[in-house]
C-alpha cells in the first residue's frame, strides 16, 4: 500500500492474512527473484559467444559401399507354377544353392516331346536346304555348260560366215569371168553373123560361133545363180549368228534366273533352321531357368511368394538374399542447397537408431553414442525425394561402427562446418540465410591438401 492518505486503513484491516499484500511487503524475497532474473539474462547473452560449429544436417540409413554387397532381389526369369522350396527364411546359402524350383506354365512348352519334334525339324530342313544346294550347284553347271556351248556356236557360226563370205567373193570373181566370157562370145557370133550375110563363112561356122555364145550366156546364168545363192547363204548365216546370241541368253537368263530363286530359297530355309535352332537353344535354356539358384553366398530373407502352386511372372520377385560380407556405409539425404558445402573427404557424425546417444550438433565434442564418418561420394543429381544422396564410410581415425549394424538401419547425421559465435548461428538461422563455406575446404587449400584431383572433387 503507498499510504498516500492522513486516513490509514490499516486498523481496520488484518494485514497478516492478506497474502499478496505480505509478498508486496517482502522485500527479500523481491531481492532474490531480480537477481534470478539478472543471472538468466546474463547467462542467456554469455552463451550467445560460445562457439557453435555449423553443420548441414541430413537423414538416410545404413547401406553397403558396394553395389553386389546390398541385398540383392532373387527374381524368376520366366514364368511358371512354385513346385518346391529349398530353403527357408534366415538360413545362409551358398552362390549356386537351390532356391526353389519352379514347373512350366506356358503352353508353348507344355510338350513333353517339344526338343526332340523341334530337333526333327531342325534336320528335315537341313536335309530341304542341302536338296536346295544341290540344285544351285547343278543350275550353276548348266549355266558354266551354256556358256561354253554359246562360245562355241558363236565361233561355229562366224567361221561359216566368213566361210560363205568367201564363197562369195569365189563366186563373184567366177561370175565376172563368166561374164567376160560371155561378151566375147557375143562378140565373135556378131561378127560371123555379118560375115556370114555377106558369104565370107559357111553356115557350120555360123552355127559353132552361135552354140558357143549360147554356151557362155548359160555359164553366165549358172554363175549368176551360184553368186545369189552364196550371197543368200553368207546373209543366213549373219542371220544365224545373231540368233545364236539371242538363244542363249535367253537360255542363260532361265537358268541364272532358276539358281537365283534356288539360293533364296536356299537361304530362306538356312534363316529358317538358324531360327529353330535358336528356338532349341532357348528351351535349352529355359530347362535350366526352372531351377531358381543363389546368385551368391549370403542369408535368405523375405520370401515374397509364399506356398506351393502359387505362379510368378517373368521379372517377379522370389525372395532376397542379404550377402553374408559387406563393408558398411551410409547414404545420407540433404537439401540441393546444402550441397556447395559438401566436400569429399568432409567429416560428418551419426547417430544410428537404437543405439542411445545425446547430441550437441554444434559441439561434437560434447556429444556422446555418434560415430565419425568421411564423405565419399556426392550424387549429381536428386533423388525421387527431392534431395541429394551422399555416401559415406566409417571415419578410420574415430571409434568404430557397432558390430550389430544391420543394412537399412536409420540414420541421423550432421556434416561438421565452419566455426562461429553461437549467437551468429541463432541469427543465421532466424533468418533463413545458409551456413557458410567451409573455408579449409576452399580449392586452393584442398588442392595443397589432397593434391590435383582435388579440382575435380570441388566440381563435385
């Protein structure tokens, strides 16, 4: 009470059991609570300058560095009816060990004689192909036959041309004799003729002049004949030669046209049996996919079809098999924008799920149950969640992972950064700005660190 009035209240009132009013009154207990107060405030702004180490901080799970060292997917590569299991879930197997095995669906395959009817097949259409060489090999002696036999009418043909040729030129010499012959002749009987009118030879000479000039005109005529006839004779044969060429090639072009359509079919039938002996091979083949082995050593887990008589599809999952040896490592997630300040060889703390730990992101050394691990490889692309995978590996110069580490184990980790004020860190973070660039991580200083690859590194 300020008792601000000559008029006190205070006889009228017990005081004592008022409560609030005996807190207003106590001044010790004021002393004490401002004095609280003052530690808290001075406390608060003392620890905006303590270090905090800056960190970009991510989530994943446990993994193997090696691809064959994940669990690998047991899958069927044809489609078929579960007949038999081998093995059971949890139990370790070897590369080779039958998993299951599986009977044939498709009717395709169904047959029970299908390799042998496909093997007749196969020799039918070879002994078919063989037939159709033959006839090639024997098409192809006719035509060698032909062109030998056209050679040698072609050079039968021109020796009788030029031979009539000759006959011609004999005949025309003859019938230019004959014909001289025959002037004469006409000559000498004209001239006894004239003789004889004027009585200066007798009629027998007349009648001699006269059968020899009759004589003449008919050699005349006869040479005139034969000259025709060879020339008639030497245009036949030019005649002939040209037929002769036109015959065989025509005979030539049947033939030719007989072996080409041979070797197609030939060859078809070659395409053919090429084709069922794949087809062969395949089912071969397929005889041995029924058969659902190990792909390595390791423990089978998840069966993913359960049961007898249950059918799979080409490509679907039988079951899993964890690979018995595998050198752990963490793929951890972190925002596109953190990535700048992931460097290879980075040092980044984990937390693994169940096992206990209490975490000071900001002071590592504070921090109890992490583990150190170095970056390895940083994707460089996003993953289906938006985020960016980097893959790490035990730290060699911290403690070691726990034994019991299962792959698929969850996981919380923090890439260690630069160093700052902890008052710094809580107004970056109040204002969304990012963390900043680990500078003993900048190009120069890696490169002096980690040597000329390292350029290619800061790329990553």
């Amino acid at each position: 009470m300020l008792n601000l009035s000559d008029k006190s209240v205070e006889k009228y009132i017990e005081i004592d059991r008022l409560y609030a009013i005996k807190l207003v009154n106590s001044t010790q207990k004021s002393k004490l609570i401002s004095k609280w107060i003052a530690f808290i405030f001075l406390f608060f702004f003392a620890s905006l300058l303590l270090p905090w180490q800056q960190n970009v901080d991510g989530t994943g799970r446990v993994t193997a560095f090696s691809p064959q060292e994940r669990p690998q997917n047991i899958q069927s590569m044809i489609a078929g009816r579960i007949d038999k299991w081998y093995v059971q879930e949890g139990q370790f197997v070897k590369k080779g060990d039958t998993i299951v095995r599986i009977t044939e669906i498709k009717e395709k395959f169904l047959d029970p004689l299908l390799r042998e009817r496909l093997q007749g097949q196969i020799n039918a259409k070879e002994q078919s192909i063989n037939a159709k060489m033959m006839k090639a090999n024997a098409l192809g002696d006719q035509i060698r036959a032909l062109q030998m036999s056209r050679k040698l009418s072609l050079i039968k043909a021109t020796n009788k041309v030029q031979q009539n040729q000759l006959y011609v030129q004999i005949d025309s010499l003859e019938l230019q004799a004959a014909k001289a012959d025959l002037d004469i002749a006409q000559n000498q009987y004209e001239r006894q003729l004239k003789l004889f009118d004027q009585g200066l030879v007798s009629l027998t000479n007349l009648e001699q002049r006269k059968l020899k000039f009759q004589q003449s005109s008919a050699k005349y005529q006869a040479a005139t004949n034969k000259y025709n006839a060879e020339r008639t004779d030497f245009r036949n044969a030019q005649i002939e030669l040209n037929s002769i060429e036109a015959e065989y090639a025509d005979k030539l072009a049947k033939a030719e046209g007989d072996k080409d359509a041979t070797l197609a079919d030939y060859f078809d039938g070659s395409a053919g049996v090429l084709k069922q002996k794949s087809d062969l091979s395949g089912l071969e083949l397929r005889n041995d996919l029924y058969i659902i082995r190990a792909p390595q050593d390791g423990i089978l887990v998840r069966a993913k079809k359960q049961g007898l008589g249950e059918t799979v599809k080409e490509g679907d999952e039988i079951a899993s098999i964890m690979p018995d040896k595998s050198h752990l490592a963490v793929e951890l997630y972190i925002k596109p924008m953190d990535v700048p300040l992931i460097h290879k060889g980075c040092k980044v703390r984990l937390q693994f799920d169940g096992w206990p730990a209490i975490v000071f992101s900001g002071w590592p050394g504070a921090s109890v149950g992490t583990y150190g691990a170095t970056a390895e490889v940083i994707d460089y692309i996003n993953s289906d969640n938006g985020k960016v995978r980097i893959l790490l590996s035990p730290d060699e110069k911290d403690h070691e992972w726990p034994i019991e580490l299962r792959q698929g184990t969850g996981v919380r980790g923090w890439a260690m950064l630069n160093n700052v004020m902890l008052g710094y860190e809580i107004w970056r973070q109040f204002n969304g700005f990012p963390s900043d660039f680990l500078s003993e991580f900048s190009p120069k200083k890696d490169k002096e660190k980690y040597g000329k690859k390292s350029d290619k590194d800061a790329e990553e």
